[in-house]
C-alpha cells in the first residue's frame, strides 16, 4: 500500500506542467485566451477559469446589457463530463457615449471569470479540457463580430495554484459586483423614473450610476440625475417601454459609485413600484452629465463678463467706469492698482457670499443665485442704499464729508477702500440678474463640494472683474477714452437716476415680499437716511450723535420689514401656480404645458415676461395650442419649486419648461426666451 | 480633451441657445411631427405627405454586420416586399456623417439598392443625422412603423434575435412583419416597443 502512494506521488511530481494559460488566439482587434486559478485540482474542487480579452486601444466589447446597441460577451462552454461551469461573472461596466448614444461595456483587458466544479468522481492523475467557444461584438467607430475558440487542459490531483493567474483573477473577482445590503425600490410617474435607495455602503456616490440588466429599464442615453438624502440617494431619469408591458416584481442591476478613486459596483434589486424616503434634506446633490468642473469653470467666467452687461448692474460699473475715465490720462500704476482693488473687491464679495451659501445649504436651507433676494429685509436695505448712492451722485452731500455706514463714501473716494467698495457693491447688485451660461454653473456649483462651489464662484468673479483689469493693461483702450473735464460732473449726476430707478425697482420687489407696510418701512427708512445726511453735514457733535440715531433708525426700519404670505402674481397671463401634481393632470387631458419659474426680484424673469411672454402674440399662442400657463413664483423661499430646480440642474430662476403634447418629458427652453423658440416647443419640434 | 468639446459641452451645460429635448424618444403612440427630408435621387419627402398610408423607416449601414446579416439572407428584402405589398411606403435611412462607415452618396445609395435587390420606396440621405437624432435612431437596423393617421405604431428591433450570425434569422420573429401583420388585421400593434439591436448609428460628433 504504501509502495502503491509513494510510487504516485512519484509519478505526479513526474507529470509535465500544465500551462495554466491556454495559447491566446487573436482574433482582430482582440486576443483572447483562457486563464485559471489552478494548475492542478482535486475531485470535489471549485475553483475559476476566466476568459481574458486583451482589446485594441480604443475598442469596446459590451457587457451583459450593451447600452443602446451592441451585443454582450458570450462563452459557449465545451467541458469533459467531469467538470460544471457556472455563470459569467460580469466586471464592472463603464458607459460609453458615442455621439447621442451611449453603451455599456468595457476597454483594456477585461477579464471574466467563471466558477468551476470537478466531479468527485473524477480520476486522480486524469486531465480534463475546458474549451471556450466565445463570440463578441467589438466596437471602435465600426463594429467587427469576431468568434474563436480556446482550450485549456486542467490536472487532476493535488490542487496546485497558479501563481501568474489566481491574483489577476482574484482581483477580477473582487471587483464584480456583489449583492449587498442595499435596499431598493423603483417607481415610474410620467415618463420618469426614479430609483431610490438606502443602506448604502461606504463610498463616494457623486457619480452613482444604476446599469440594469434588462433593456427597456430606463433611456442609456439619458442623465441619471442624482439626489443625495440623509438615509440613502435616489436617481431620477426617463423610462423606457418595458413600462408599458407587464413588470416583472424586481429589477435587478448594478449600481456603480466610487470609493477611494476606484470604482465600485453593488448588485442591487429594485422592488418595482417602491419608493423609498431617503431623507432627502432640502440641499440636493445634482449631477448631470456632460458637465464637468472645467465646464462648470468656462461657463462661470463667461457668465460673469456677460454679467456686466446685466440691467441691474449697469449703475454701478458706470461709477467704476467713470473713475477709470478720470484717470485713463493719467498715471497708469493707478489704474493698474485701482483695476486689482475693485477685482479684489469682485472677489472678497463673492467668497463672503458663497461662504452665506454654503453655511446656510449646510444649514439645509434650500437656497440658489439671487437667495437674499428672497429676504426682504436684504431688498430694503438695497432700495435705500441705492438710494443714498443716488442721492451722492447728484451732489447732495459731498465725497469728502465724513459719511460713515453708508458706503456712499467707501464707494466714491478714488483710494483703496473705494475701488475695493464699488467692486463689493457690483456683486451685491448684480445679484438678482442671472446671465447666459451662468445657470449651469451656478446650478453644478451648488450641487458639488464645497471647494468646487468655491472655485466656480471664483470664476465668476474673475469673469466679472475682467472687464477693467483689461482696460488697465491694455493702453490703447485708455487713450481712446474721452479726456477728463466739466462733462463728468454732468455725466455723474445723471447716474443718479439709474440709481433711483433700480431703488424703484426694488420697492416694487418689496411691495410684492411684504405688501404695503413693507412699503411704508423702506420709505421711513429712506427718509431717515435722509435726514442722517443732513445731519451729518453738520459739524456738531450734537447733530453728528443725532445723525448716527437717524442711520440706525433707517437700518431698523429695514430690518424690521418681514415677508407676507402671500406673494402677489407676477404675470397679466392667464395663469395657475405650479405644482407637480398639476402638471401630471394636465398631462393626463393631453394638454400642452408651458412653467415659468420666475420671481419678482429676476431681472431676467422681467424681460422675458416683458418681452415675450405678455406679448399678445404669445398669449393667442398659448390660447390656440391650448397650452396651461403655470407659474412657479420663487419671490420668496419656496423648498418644493428649489427641489424642482435642481431636479434640472438649476439653482435658481428663470427656467423655462414646455411639455408638448407629443413628448412627455419637458424641453428646456433657453434663458433668454424668443417667440420661436416656445413655438417650436409646443408643437414638439426638437431643433 | 479639444476645444471644440470643451465649447460644446459648455453649451450643453448652459444649455443656453439651444432647446434640449430632456426626453431624446419619440413616444409610440405619438404623432410624428412633419420633417423634410432628402432622398438618394435628391427628392425632397415630407412625413406629411405619406399621410393615409404606412410608412416603415429602415435606418441602414452597408457595413455593418448587423445589416449584413439580414441583406445576405434577404430577411430585410423579405420584410420590404411584404410591406410594398401591403401598400406600405419604404425609407431607408442613412445616417452615418461622411466618412462614417455606411456613408454614401445619392450614387452609391441607388447602386446600392438595385445591387441588394430591395423593394424599398426611397433611401434617404441622413448624413446631418438631424432624422436619425429626431427620431432616436440608435442601431442599424432600428425599424419604425408610422400608421394612416401618422402615429408611431411601432420602434424596434426587426427581430427577437439579437446576434449578429446570419443563422439566426430562420426562427426569429420579425416583429415589423408582425406589426404589419397586426394592422392589417385592424388590430393594434401587439408589441409595439422592443430595444433595438446592432451596431451604433454612426452619427457625426
């Protein structure tokens, strides 16, 4: 007996290697071979044989759901009747957009590996063959169907591991997706669907994506936009025709998101027709494709050089460009200095006021561009500082007064204080107008950690600030600008009344936030402030402790103006206030639909209103397709319309939606609204 | 990453000047909105003027296996001359951009035809991609079937098979042939939505 052992053990060691790589066959762009985590196995074992793909650069193979068209990875296995294989262990797919559309599938060198079992019966000292007959599409521009064949053959004895192959397999196995235990549901409304899900792993899910198995699921190509809650994340995106048949009870996929910089995967089961409370505070994360932080970035700095061309701030550049005017004859190491002040100035605003922001979305207050708009005591205490700005221009009290608190004087000296001040003062007036390509960034910044939401704003500035840095370094511009002289008296005081106006502007906002005490307020305060100048003007300290009460006064009587109710309606169309449930009514009688965001306080919103929307030509529009006029009015905070807005990427207003009747998902229409273009939506022309 | 993308995709996040379809699908029971298009013979056809009869769009690529696959068994010709027959007008749509596989002038696209021995009404020269896009034409082949009454009736697959292997014709359902069959029969379209299959549509960027 013992003779018997020794000798086989003998004879094992004698047995030539096996390779545990088959010979790799290459098939075009594709060389594809066998690998295994065992030389040598014993009756009874599992262990894994993968199929390794080694692509041409650039070349994708799909995974087992291909995306929008393609063809999965298949493995016909030819096996000794000694050994069972089991399912194909999918790695971990990467969407692959390709113009409009996007597929599921991989590059590099992906692995799939598959669970084997010998027999127990099988013969110590046999040798069984695995062959793969495997077949995939491979796609570049063109796509090539290629096929072949491979072999392996596996000893069978002592288990002997392979030492080349078992970590290569092992680490691909580690990456395929597991069941977890994360718990989710999907539900479908209108031609949406949103997945939401709890107990997720640790892990980065900013960029969450949800691969399912089935097609039909959910559009490839469409943004899967992510909201983050406190217990879980849902993903809302469009649904596809599986909706309309019957539903299986599940659906199954996977879900990917990152952690540590490597990405992840989680097999996860959706329970049809659940929905899930994620805990959704009011600050949602939104993600949607296609931008990026460089994206967000160059929008963000056009959308701040476009901002100086913006109503609302037009007053105030005037001063600065005034200022320039005045010294573009003169020293230019001044107008260099005074160009870096203002743009500090430009700066420092937007860094307190994205701080305001960021503490207050860590707050969970839902809050976007043109937020203290919102509050009307930020609205009065403008109308008044615009006011007294107003009021200095026109020559009522004098740049050398000793003025304090009022900035008036901050904002008119040529010194250091002043350029910083005017820039300061830019940014806060600048404010309630949104320009082109702004939304989009502001939206992505919001939606993003905070460092992003910082350098997006600080684009924005610089963006802002451009204008004059320009002027200051490029001399041929300054020489061009007219000489100083008696006409700049004249020229500033007649800035005065852009300043009343944009003060009567924001009264109107006010009278709309706080009804008519609210008016009564800002112009006591208006007149307190009034009074402090002409106080102030005097030299006694009596008068001057009198003039610092009647600047508190007026800034009390700001502060004191609180919010009514009710908001009064912004536009003369007929309308109805928005709501999600009145939209899918609307949808459900077939009715076009057209939803304004708007508040009282968006420049913008007024234009386009102006301009287009109360255009009779645009009303006998709305009549004729008989399209429902809704508004979403976000004069004052309003968490369900912010929701809303995000759900778009947008952090604040004006959007623009219109549902056609042959669409059931809305078209966005661009910031600056024409006739055409809502036409266009209407009938569902997609230009 | 070049600076035309970085240009477009900061238009696409602004989404400023141009309207963006937030849903890219045509819904199948909708009314497909007019569109002029032009033909291998330099015809201008409008949707709207096939109005009272079926239309069935083919969006097609010569190269593509997928394509191959139901041209070298003649399952695509099978389809087009049961759907003339049945009075039906034919388009087949390229939309692959010059220099894209499948591109063709109005030349190569009437040798084309003749060459394949196709029924088809016209072959219509996408290569902007605006129908292609319009419609969410994703694969080659990607079918659609308009009705009488210029609804989508149908968009899909042609069949339940989704390989490539001309072998797996023989057995699969034509779900047009079905369709057709169905409206024909004065009924509605059993499955009127499945996913289609084959290679990308080879749009321009």
């Amino acid at each position: 007996m013992r003779a018997l052992i020794l000798t086989f053990l003998t004879w094992l060691m004698a047995m030539p290697a096996i390779a545990s790589q088959s010979v790799p066959v290459d098939t075009g762009k594709v060389t594809a071979s066998l690998v295994s985590t065992h030389d040598r196995i014993a009756p009874g074992q599992e262990f894994y044989i993968a199929l390794r793909t080694v692509l041409d650069e650039h070349w994708h193979t799909y995974w087992r759901n291909p995306g929008d068209s393609g063809e999965p990875v298949q493995i016909e296995w030819e096996l000794s009747d000694k050994l069972s294989a089991d399912e194909i262990n999918w790695p971990l797919p990467r969407t692959i957009p390709t113009g409009p559309i996007v597929n599921y599938g991989f590059e590099g060198a992906p692995l799939f590996p598959v669970k084997f079992k010998l027999a127990q019966d099988a013969e110590l000292g046999s040798v069984v063959t695995v062959r793969a007959n495997f077949y995939y599409l491979v796609c570049k521009d063109v796509c090539i169907p290629e096929q072949g064949s491979v072999s392996l053959p596996i000893a069978v004895g002592a288990p002997l591991e392979d030492l080349g192959w078992k970590p290569e397999i092992e680490a691909a196995l580690t990456e395929v997706p597991k069941k977890g235990n994360i718990q989710g549901g999907i539900i479908k409304a209108n031609s949406t669907v949103t997945i939401s899900l709890l107990n997720l792993p640790e892990g980065d899910f900013s960029k969450a994506y949800f691969f399912p198995y089935e097609q039909g699921v959910l559009g490839h190509s469409e943004a899967q936009i992510l909201r983050r809650g406190s217990k879980g994340l849902s993903l809302t995106t469009t649904a596809d025709y599986i909706w309309n048949e019957t539903i299986p009870e599940t659906l199954d996929g996977v879900l990917t998101y990152e952690n540590g910089e490597t990405l992840r995967g989680a097999e996860i089961s959706l329970a049809v027709g659940k929905s899930f409370d994620i805990g959704e505070v009011s600050a949602p994360e939104v993600k949607i494709a296609g931008a990026t932080l460089w994206t967000a970035i160059i929008g963000a700095l056009i959308g701040g050089l476009i901002l100086n061309l913006m109503p609302c701030v037009f007053p105030v550049i005037s001063i600065k460009a005034l200022s320039i005017a005045k010294l573009a004859h003169g020293e230019r190491g001044k107008i260099r200095r005074e160009a870096w002040l203002y743009t500090a100035g430009v700066i420092t605003t937007f860094l307190l006021l994205t701080i305001l922001l960021l503490g207050l979305k860590a707050g969970g207050t839902e809050i976007g561009w043109g937020f203290q708009l919102q509050s009307p005591k930020v609205v009065a205490i403008l109308a008044v500082l615009l006011f007294v700005i107003g009021l200095n221009l026109l020559g009522v009290f004098e740049i050398g007064s000793r003025l304090q608190n009022t900035g008036t004087k901050l904002t008119q000296s040529s010194g250091v204080a002043g350029s910083f001040f005017t820039g300061a003062l830019a940014v806060i007036v600048a404010t309630p107008c949104t320009a082109p390509l702004m939304a989009g960034a502001v939206g992505y910044a919001l939606a993003s950690p905070a460092f992003i939401t910082l350098a997006v704003f600080m684009a924005l500035g610089i963006g802002f600030a451009l204008p004059f840095l320009l002027v200051a370094y490029i001399p041929s511009i300054l020489t061009k600008l007219p000489k100083p002289g008696p006409w700049m008296e004249r020229f500033k005081e007649l800035l005065a009344f852009p300043m009343f106006a944009a003060a009567i502007w924001l009264i109107w906002v006010l009278s709309l936030q706080a009804g008519e005490s609210g008016i009564l307020f800002v112009l006591s305060a208006m007149l307190a402030a009034t009074f402090a100048i002409w106080l102030l003007k005097r030299g006694s300290m009596i008068t001057k402790t009198l003039g610092t009460l009647a600047v508190i006064v007026a800034i009390a009587l700001s502060i004191s103006i609180s919010s009514t109710s009710n908001p009064g309606t912004v536009s003369r169309l007929e309308s109805e206030a928005w709501s999600p449930s009145r939209v899918a009514e609307l949808q459900e009688q077939g009715r076009p639909i057209f939803v304004d965001f708007t508040a009282a306080w968006c420049v913008t919103c007024k234009v386009n209103e102006k301009v287009v929307l109360n255009k009779a030509k645009t009303q006998k529009l709305f009549e004729d397709t008989n399209t429902a006029f809704l508004i979403a009015d976000w004069t004052n905070k309003n968490d369900l319309i912010a929701t809303e807005l995000a759900k778009y990427g947008r952090a604040g207003v004006p959007l623009y939606l219109v549902y056609s009747n042959n669409s059931v998902s809305p078209v966005i229409l661009p910031q600056v609204l024409s006739h055409d273009v809502i036409r266009d939506a209407i009938a569902g022309e997609k230009s | 990453m070049t600076i035309s993308r970085i240009l477009l995709s900061t238009l696409a996040v602004s989404a400023i000047a141009i309207v963006a379809p937030a849903s890219a699908k045509i819904a199948t029971g909708s009314n497909v909105s007019d569109m002029t298009v032009t033909d291998s013979d330099g015809v201008l056809h409008n949707l709207s003027d096939y109005a009272g009869k079926k239309v069935v769009l083919e969006w097609t690529n010569e190269g593509c296996p997928y394509v191959k696959k139901h041209y070298t068994t003649k399952n695509m010709q099978k389809t087009q001359a049961l759907a003339k027959e049945d009075g039906a007008v034919w388009l087949s749509i390229i939309s692959s951009a010059p220099g894209k596989q499948g591109y063709k002038t109005g030349a190569e696209a009437n040798a084309w035809k003749v060459e394949q021995g196709t029924s088809l009404s016209a072959v219509v020269l996408d290569p902007s991609g605006d129908m292609g896009r319009s419609f969410s034409a994703k694969t080659t082949p990607h079918m659609f079937i308009i009705d009488e009454s210029q609804t989508l009736v149908y968009q899909g697959a042609i069949d339940d098979n989704r390989s490539a292997n001309p072998k797996t014709v023989a057995g699969a359902k034509n779900y047009v042939i079905a369709a057709m069959e169905d409206l024909k029969a004065g009924y509605e379209v059993a499955v009127p939505d499945t996913a289609p299959y084959g290679c990308s549509v080879k749009y321009g960027s």
